[in-house]
C-alpha cells in the first residue's frame, strides 16, 4: 500500500502537482500490474523484467566520469582521512570536511546546473561504497546531508526552494539535516508533537518543539522539519491535524541544537537534539503540500535506502580485506589459518555474504535509474540485508582475527561499533520487515481479490480462470506451476535458477494459503509475517545473485566461475532455508512454537526480567 | 430353555409357512439387509397372528419382537433382570446362564437380537468386553465355511447377519472393536466371512474418524446441575478466556413460615471481550434477557438464556479507521476483503447478517424471572453499566413449561411452586 501509493504520485505527479489522499488511494485501488520481482514473488509469479539482465544503466559517459572520480575519492580516503583519528575526536577533522567539499563530496545527486555533480543513484551509490569501505562517520555525515536532509528540496522542492538552497547545499557551504525523530514518536507519525501554526495574515508558520537524535543536528543550516499543521479536510470541512515538511534556516532564528550526543558508534558523525522556539517560518518553506508531509517523508526514506546498501558493501569488501590478510599471515600449529575448515566457511560465507548485498545494492539503483517505480520492497529488503551481512561479516573479521580483532589498533572494532546503528535507524529492521511482508500480502491479497471477482463471472473470464486454476491443482499434485527461468539465467547456473523457480512456488502457495487463512488479520500476525519477510529478502537475494552471475557467465569475466560458485551456493543454502520456513508456516507445529514464545515472553513482562530462579536458589 | 426352545421352533415353523420360498436365505444371495427385513418381518406377523388378542396390549416394538419371550405369560429374562439389578454384572450372568443351558446354544441369533436390544437398559451399550461375550455366545468353528462352495455362498447367513447386526450396533455406538473381536470373529466365522469383512472396515474406517469431532462431548456429563452449566457454557462460548461465575448455588431452605423454598442454581459466563462490548453499550438502550435456548448434549437438553442487545442502527456506528498517513514506516491496515471461499454468494452473507452483540449467557435451575434477576445483579458488579441500562425480560415459555412466574412476579410467593426444572431435562 505505501510504497505503491507513494512511488505513483512521486512517478506521475512529479513534486509538483500532488493529489490528496483520497487520489492517492484510489491510484492504488486501480489495479496495475507491476513489473518489481519482489511484489510478483508474494503473487507466485515471475517477472523478469526488473532483474533480468543485471541493469547496466551508465551510459559511456556517465561511466568514464564515475571512473574519474573513484580514483580521487579512494585516494583522499586513503591519504587524508584518518577514520581512527575522527572516531577519537567524534568529530570529522575539519581539514577533511574541506577536502570533502572541494570534491563535490556534498552535492553528489544535486544536478549540475545548481553545482553539484548530478549522479544519477548508480554513480552515487559508488561512490558511496568508497566511503563506506573507509569511514561510515563520515559517510553518515554526508548521508544525513544528501540522502535525507536535503533529498526532500531535490524530490518535492519548486523551482525557486530549489535555486534557493541547492548551490549552497551542494558546495558544502550550507550543511543539512532531516528532523522527524521525536521523544514520543518513532515511526508513529500520530505522536508528532511539533506543531506549525498559520500566522493571521497567512505568510508564516510557526514552528514549535523539539526534535531528537538528528544526524548533522549540531552542524546543519538547513533542517528538513516535520511538524503537525491544521488543515481543513475538503470532503468533511473539519480541521485536522497533518504533517507537513518545511524547510527551516538555522537564521531564521529560534532554532538551537543541543551538545553532540555520546555514541556507541558512528562518533564521527554529529548528532544532537534540535529545538524550534517560535521559529518564523515563511509559507514559501513549505515542502510539498500542506498536510502533504507524510508523503514527502516516506518519499525521501524510500530514495535513501539504497544508498546504505551500497556504502556497506564497500564496508564489507574493507573488512573481507583485513580478515583475509590475516587468515593468509597468522600461522598456527604449523600452517596458515586459512588452510583450516572453520575459517574456510568463515571466509566462503563473508565473501557470500558480501556478493548478494553488493549485487543487491547496484539491482536497485539501476531499477531506480532506468524509471522503475516500484522499487520499495527491493529498497527495504536491501537496507535489512545489507545492515545485517555487514553485521555478520565484521563479526567473523572479528572473529578470525580472534585477540588481534578486539584490539582498537585493528580497527575492527570501530567498524563493528559503526555499523550497530545501521539495523536501527531509517525504519528498524524489524519494522521494515513488516513492511516487507505487508506490502507484498497487500499485492498478492489484490491479485486474489481480482481472482474472486473474475470467478463470479467465469464465462467472461475464463481464460485467466484456466490458467489460475491450472496453476493451483498442478501446484497441489506437486507438479511445478508452469514457471521457469530457463533462457533467462545462464545454463550453468541453471540448476540454482530451479531452486530459485522452486522457492517462488512454494512461497507464493504459502503466501495465498495465509491470506486466505488469516485474511486482514494477518496483519497482526507478526511471527508469521516476520518468516516471510525472512524468506521474502533469500527469495530476492537468490534471484539477485543469478542474475549477476549469469550476467558474468555471459561475458566471460575471470571471475565469472568463483561468482557461479557464490551463487549456487548461496542459492542452495536460501533455498533450504525458505523451504524450512515455508514448511513450518504451513503446519501446525509453528503455532504451538508461536504459543510458547508469546507465552515466555508474557511471563517475562509479568515477572519483569527473567522467570527461572537462580540454579543456586540464591 | 424350555420356553426358550419353544419359541424359536415356532418361530421356524412360522416363517416357512408365512413366507415361502421367498425369504429361505439359503436360496437368497442377495444383500443381506434384505434378508434380514424379511426374517424379521415375518417373525413380527407370525407373532401378531398367532396372537390376535393381545395386539392392544403392549406395542412396545421391543416386546413384540422379542423372540426369546415365552408363550406363557412368563417376561422376557432381559426385561426382569433389568428390573431387579441393571447392571453390568446382571447382563454377564444372562449371557452365562445361556452359554451354560445348552451345548448346542439352541436359539443363539434370537437370543443375540434381544441381548442387543436390552443392553441400553442395563446400560452396557458401550462396553466393548459384552460386546465381544455377546460374540462369544455363537457356538464356535462349525458355521467356518468348509469347502470353496460354502464359502461362494453365503454360509449360515442368519448367524453371519445376527454378527454384523452385533457390529453394526457397536459401530452406532462409535465403539471400535478390538483384537478379541477379530479373534470371535474368525473363530465363529472364519477368516473371510462377511462378519469379518464388516470388522475390517470398521478397523479402516473408525481410526480415520475418531477425532473428527474437535469438540468432543464426554459420554458421562457431570450429574451435578451446576457442573453441567459450567461444562454446558464453556462449550457454547469458545473462548479460552471467558470465566464463568456461579452465582447461586442449587440449595433448599425452609422458610420461617415453614414452607420449603428452593433456590435453583444460576450459572453465567462472561468473556473480557463481551464485557469491554457491554461497557460499550449505550445505556440509553434497552438489553435483553432472551432464552430459553436448547442446547443438546448426547441425549440431554439444557436450556440457556443470553443477555444481548439489538444491533447498532447504522446512524450511531463510529467508524474506527485508521489513519492510513499514521506509521512512516510499514502499514497499520490492509486493505483486504478476500471472501471466505471461492464460491460465495455475493447477494446473500449469513456471515455478514447483523446482529446484536451478545453480552454474556446463563443457566438457570427455574425459568422465572425473579431468578433471572439474580443473574443480572450478579453481573452487575462486574458491569457497572447494566445498573443504568434498562432490562428487558423476554422469556418465551420453554417447551414444556407454564410462564407462571412472570405473570406472579410481583407477589414473593412466586417461588411457592416448584417450577418444573428447566435447567435440565432428560
């Protein structure tokens, strides 16, 4: 429901002309078949279209100017930028924030006309893995400047906001920051207590409240706001409190940022409290439409999200580095660690690991580059992904490092801490996988509604009743759906493309039977849902890595038979996964399983900590 | 043994002479329900003929039919010993004494049938162990088929019948025969009789429906009128967590005047969930006490009453929605509306007929008014809205009683009779 809604209105309407929500509702109402794997996968379908071929989006051009600039970009995060140093003054060096600036480092997707370099998001998301791979302080600093404290301008800005701010923004001169975490409100847009009242004589707002844990809050100029305003509802005529965005100046005075808040990690990165105090707010700050923010808030998370799949897949490869430097150096018992079993598997599942959240990461911007609209599940489940294999794979850097990766020299640790907060801000994980789940149940629930609407008129639809019913009574008997990647995937993966084919049967057939099973309460049914996310994002990542690896196949790279390698085995391991899920989706065993945890964990709450006493009995 | 014999000579006698030709099993492969029709309507009009002048005496089926009954006017020896002592114990000495009388067991598919009919009386009908004595009776090895003609036709039909008769009775009784059985079984008939054709489909069929009841009812409900409510009530409202509440036990007093007051049981059940809908409840409108309702368990009827209002009209409903612009980050609604199945009726919904809110239900040991109301107060403590809320009585007189009490309401001495029990009724 989101994602469709919102990527419409940003697709057809353009920031400009945006319709109310009930327009919103009813474009979604309409129904329209996406071309995104990830919607078509709840349905049990396949559409090739967005991840088939691998998108190669960079025109010659485009790609001679990104290779111009990853030289530098690497160079200056190898010789000026000391990640220990900015991680020991949390704070990023000044000379480096310069240096940054002067490579267009804040202006990356600004367009060029208005100063910046006018990436599109492949080019961006390049870059971004180079700064990922060496500093994420500083690639959050620069993150919450364009990826969400100023992306609102670029998507919903007019023309004039857009002359205004961007040049500034886009030299460095001029930092932002993106306001909508509040004390009382996380993703509950409801408890918004920042308020923007109309003056009289209608030509400011003002802005009360105050707004916490804003990335560049100490540093920023410019603050994209959300506050609550009245708007009147034009069906009923009552007012009624909506979000709008607003576009705040640090000079128009009244707005104060409290002390660096003390981090776990990202400590380079400036994040404080941002207070509004009667701020005087002209009505041409307005972003978006009046009573439009939500939609403006959601638009900028969703363009976002790639971007943090990118930056940790270069975190990834930095880390792979250090482990298997180590794994080639560090000799015990005779010979070099790497020749044993467990850092073998460490190593294989890191690289694994490693591959899918890259492959993923360039999927997706080059859906979003080549004008697909549909790309906030592949966004989220990229975000989850990528958050949690980084996660991992520092861990086991970590871990094959043993002493040596506890140790700040290492600089291990510093990533590890780093990447903490990237499974929690931007839409917990746990809640993006919610969203997962629900948008793709919302998708399959419409495509079975279309079904039962078609069967109260089977004559005149009886071609899509044959074909639909022939799907299900071949599913039921255990004969495959019709469904196949042959000729799509390379024939020497082609064995990982009937898993994957395999998987989406079995998905889409567990995905109707909860729908039908729980109906509109599924959307309470949290275990469940969490599964399928769960199966969603290997179902993804499976197609994902097919489709680089064949594309490699097809080229002939060198590195073409170790990437059909990552991908038959990362495919055989997902496919056993999903089915396991799948399985036990599907009997009964999993509700009693959901019983008992819901069970433990309401005596937790009851008793306030954990049960069982003490085995000592003290 | 005597009358006993007699009889089922007679019995042969009569039905040569009444049926002829037609209904000789032996000469009859057909199904053998149709044999069976015919041996035992032709058994009846042998009775009823050869004693005209009693037919308006007893028309007991069971009497008429019985054909281990004597001439004399002497009782069927189920019949008495039912009388004296309907046990368990009793049945087992009939079946002893026959085993005993005679080697030959002269009468045994006669004595079988009636042993079949008697065994509710003495209450043995679901114990397998009789059943399979009562197998015992058939003489063993001599009705085994012998030779491949034997077997081709239907050998001693009249015995292999009375057998399944047997089975058939305990498969009515969903009682699942035993390896015992199976051991009578190919002792009397051998192993490809229709006797034990009939046990392997019942050892087929019965483990594939034992549990198709998820809500099983026990074949021994609680005696006691408020253990009965209790089990009656958690069986009707399906939620794990309603709670019932006895609020008056059944208990007889004598009054100061010295006349004897009984108080019948009241027995509620409320869940949260029908208590947060009445604390919902606009008290400006009237509630309802409605029943009695039957509810069957087994053989038995117990009544209940529901106290429930009628459904909102559509101008006071509050939609609650919500607001679609709420959660940044994942959707709090779907917009769904799958049907239940593929082939509804879109005119029509039983599903989706409207009606009025249950707020709680009750049994009662009298169906008056005044006890009602006890159940009511009760509730009241833990609804404080119904204090407020204006009560509706609407009792309808239930199948056999008189609604004295609602029209003497006013007068204490309402209670003065007895009501007829309406809590229980076998």
């Amino acid at each position: 429901l989101y994602a469709t809604a919102d990527s419409r209105c940003h697709a057809k309407c353009g920031p400009t002309v945006h319709g109310s929500k009930s327009t919103a509702l009813r474009l979604l109402c309409v129904p329209q078949e996406s071309k995104s794997f990830a919607v078509n996968m709840f349905k049990g379908q396949i559409n090739t279209s967005q991840v088939f071929p691998f998108p190669s989006v960079l025109n010659e051009e485009q790609s001679q100017f990104l290779q111009e600039l990853v030289g530098p970009v690497s160079k200056f995060f190898i010789e000026v930028n000391d990640p220990m140093k900015n991680d020991a003054l949390e704070k990023v060096e000044d000379s480096t924030m310069e240096g940054l600036k002067e490579l267009g480092a804040f202006g990356l997707q600004v367009p060029t006309d208005l100063g910046g370099l006018g990436l599109t998001n492949t080019q961006y998301a390049r870059l971004v893995e180079i700064v990922g791979m060496y500093d994420l302080g500083v690639g959050i600093t620069l993150g919450a400047h364009q990826s969400i404290g100023f992306k609102g301008i670029l998507l919903f800005g007019t023309r004039a906001q857009k002359e205004k701010y961007l040049p500034k923004l886009a030299s460095g001169e001029d930092v932002a920051a993106f306001c909508l975490t509040e004390p009382a409100s996380g993703s509950d847009a409801a408890s918004i207590k920042t308020t923007a009242v109309l003056s009289p004589c209608g030509k400011y707002y003002t802005l009360n409240g105050g707004k916490i844990w804003i990335s560049n809050g100490g540093l920023a100029e410019i603050f994209t706001v959300f506050a609550k305003t009245s708007v009147k509802d034009e069906k009923t005529g009552e007012m009624k409190d909506k979000i709008t965005a607003f576009i705040v100046e640090r000079s128009f005075g009244g707005v104060t940022s409290g002390p660096p808040e003390k981090k776990m990690g990202i400590k380079a990165s400036n994040t404080a409290e941002v207070h509004f105090d009667n701020v005087r707010v002209p009505v041409e700050c307005v972003l978006g439409e009046v009573g439009g923010g939500f939609k403006v808030a959601m638009n900028i998370l969703n363009n976002g999200r790639f971007g943090m799949a990118a930056a940790l897949a270069g975190t990834m490869k930095g880390v792979i580095a250090k482990a298997v430097d180590h794994a080639v150096n560090r000799t015990q018992f005779g010979s070099k660690i790497h020749n044993y079993g467990v850092i073998q598997e460490k190593m294989a599942r890191m690289a694994m690991l490693h591959y899918v959240t890259e492959s993923m990461a360039y999927m997706v911007s080059g859906n979003m580059d080549s004008g697909a609209s549909d790309f906030q599940i592949e966004a989220a489940i990229s975000k989850i992904f990528a958050s949690e294999a980084s996660w991992s794979v520092t861990d086991e850097c970590i871990q094959i490092m043993g002493g040596m990766g506890f140790m700040k020299e290492a600089g291990a640790e510093r990533v590890m801490r780093d990447l903490r907060i990237f499974r929690i801000f931007e839409g917990t994980n746990d809640i993006l996988r919610l969203f997962v789940a629900l948008n793709g149940f919302q998708n399959a629930g419409n495509q079975l509604k279309n079904l039962q609407k078609a069967l109260k008129n089977p004559l005149g639809n009886a071609g899509l009743l044959t074909g639909e019913i022939g799907k299900r009574a071949r599913r039921r008997v255990g004969l495959g759906s019709g469904l196949s990647l042959q000729g799509t995937v390379h024939p020497e993966v082609a064995h990982s493309g009937d898993l994957t084919v395999k998987a989406i049967e079995e998905f889409g057939a567990t995905i109707e039977e909860m729908l039908l099973k729980h109906g509109k309460k599924i959307i309470d049914e949290q275990f469940v849902l969490k599964r399928v996310a769960d199966s969603a994002i290997d179902l993804y990542a499976m197609v994902v890595v097919l489709s680089r690896a064949s594309r490699s196949l097809a080229q002939g790279l060198p590195s073409a038979q170790h990437e059909k390698l990552l991908c038959e085995t990362w495919c055989i391991e997902a496919y056993g996964r999903i089915m396991a899920d799948m399985k036990s989706l599907r009997s009964s065993s999993s509700k009693q399983l959901f019983k008992n945890l819901r069970a433990i964990s309401s005596a937790l709450v009851d008793n306030g900590g954990v049960v069982s006493p003490h085995p000592l009995g003290f | 043994m005597n009358s006993t014999r007699r009889c089922f000579v007679r019995f042969m006698m009569s039905t040569k002479a009444l049926v002829p030709g037609a209904s000789w099993p032996c000469s009859n492969l057909g199904p053998a329900a149709q044999i069976l029709r015919t041996f035992r309507v032709s058994g009846t009009v042998a009775k009823k003929k050869s004693r005209p002048v009693r037919t308006g005496y007893d028309e007991k089926p069971e009497r008429e039919r019985s054909l281990v009954a004597d001439d004399d006017d002497d009782d069927d020896p189920f019949e008495r010993a039912a009388r004296e002592a309907g046990t368990k114990a009793a049945f087992d000495g009939l079946l002893d004494v026959f085993v005993r009388r005679d080697v030959r067991r002269r009468g045994h598919v006669e004595f079988i049938y009636a042993a079949l009919r008697k065994m509710p009386d003495f209450g043995v009908e679901h114990d397998i162990a009789v059943y399979n004595k009562l197998l015992d009776v058939f003489p063993k090895e001599v009705f085994v088929p012998r030779n491949f003609i034997q077997r081709m036709f239907n050998h001693y039909p009249r015995q292999q019948e009375c057998a399944i008769q047997v089975l058939e009775q305990m498969e009515n009784y969903g009682l699942m025969p035993n390896v015992e059985t199976k051991v009578l079984l190919v002792q009397i008939f051998g192993e490809k009789s229709h006797p034990m054709r009939k046990y392997q489909r019942m050892m087929y069929w019965f483990p594939k429906f034992k549990h198709a009841n998820p809500y099983p009812v026990p074949l021994q409900l609680p005696r006691d009128p408020v253990d009965l409510a209790r089990f009656s009530l958690n069986r009707i409202a399906h939620d794990l967590d309603a709670r019932v509440a006895v609020y008056q036990f059944p208990s007889t007093e004598v009054s100061e005047t010295g006349e004897k007051v009984s108080r019948p049981h009241v027995v509620g059940i409320q869940s949260p969930e029908q208590r947060r809908l009445l604390a919902e409840h606009n008290p400006s409108r009237p509630v309802f006490v409605e029943g009695p309702f039957p509810l069957w368990l087994r053989k038995t009827c117990v009544h209940y009453y529901v106290l429930r209002a009628d459904p909102l009209p559509p101008e006071e409903k509050v939609e609650e929605s919500i607001d679609p612009e709420r959660s940044f980050f994942y959707p709090l609604e779907l917009d769904l509306d799958l049907d239940r199945d593929f082939g509804d009726l879109d005119s029509f919904d039983v599903d989706e007929v409207e009606e009025g809110p249950v707020f709680a239900m009750c049994m009662a040991g009298q169906a008056d008014q005044a006890t009602l109301a006890k159940w009511i107060s009760g509730l009241q403590e833990t609804n404080p809205i119904l204090g407020r809320t204006p009560i509706l009585f609407r009792l309808e007189s239930g199948p056999r009683e008189l609604q004295q009490a609602t029209e003497s309401e006013p007068e204490p001495s309402a209670e003065e009779e007895p009501l007829h029990s309406q809590g229980m009724k076998q």
